[in-house]
C-alpha cells in the first residue's frame, strides 16, 4: 500500500505543480508510476519470508 499511497500523492501534486493540462498529466503519471514500482519494489525487499 506504500507505493500506491505515495503513487497517488505524487500523481497529485506533480500534476498541481505544472499548469498545464497535458506536461502535467505526462509528468504527473510518470513519476507517480515510478513512485508506486519503488514503492513494491521496497515492499518485496522487505517482506518477511515465512
């Protein structure tokens, strides 16, 4: 849940930091999916094997 919590703030607010419609919808979803696959990727690395 991490990398989608932090996907979903980034998406927010790199889209709110550029004012326009298209850059900030590209750039908003990019680094908003970069944020969530670290975000499993530290969830996985950490995960408690049983």
């Amino acid at each position: 849940m991490v990398g989608a919590t932090m996907g979903v703030a980034i998406l927010g607010s790199v889209f709110a930091f550029f004012h326009e419609p298209p850059l900030g919808f590209i750039a908003a979803m990019l680094y908003g999916g970069v944020a969530q696959l670290l975000g499993s990727m530290a969830a996985w690395r950490y995960l408690k094997r049983a």
